[in-house]
C-alpha cells in the first residue's frame, strides 16, 4: 500500500507516482497501466479521485486510452528518432 500524506490532494499525489513510474521505465512505452479500479485498491481512493488521476494523465499527454482495452503510455515520438 502507498501512503499518501493528507496536506495535498490525493489525486495529485498520485498523477505524480504513476508519472515517476512512466518516467522510470516501470511502465515503459506501449505498456498497459493499472485500471482505475486497480488505482483505486493501491492508493485506496474513490473511483471519481482515480478517474481524475486519468484524465490528468492525458491531458499531461503520458497515457492514451482505448475504449475497450485499457490505458496505455504513450510512445515517445519527440526523441529525435
């Protein structure tokens, strides 16, 4: 279980774990990340926390989600490659 610390809202805290995770390679591109239901049961949070959480990750452009099949990390295209 992740603690989270109760003088910042939770959902930021953890856009910013799963952030790190993409960031360290724990979820590397392409790769499939946890479901909100599966956020909600780690962090212990509401589904409406987990789902903000989400949207804030695509919006930030790290994640993509397709209808059906899950979120994934999103390809680094602007590396140059």
């Amino acid at each position: 279980m992740v603690e989270l610390k109760g003088n910042r809202p939770k959902w930021k805290q953890i856009f910013e774990i799963i952030q790190g995770r993409i960031e360290d390679g724990t979820y590397p591109p392409g790769e499939k990340i946890p479901t909100v239901l599966e956020l909600m049961g780690e962090f212990h949070v509401a589904n409406p926390t987990a789902q903000k959480v989400f949207k804030a990750l695509r919006e930030e452009g790290l994640i993509h989600t397709e209808p059906g099949m899950g979120s994934f990390v999103v390809e680094d295209d602007a590396t140059g490659g």
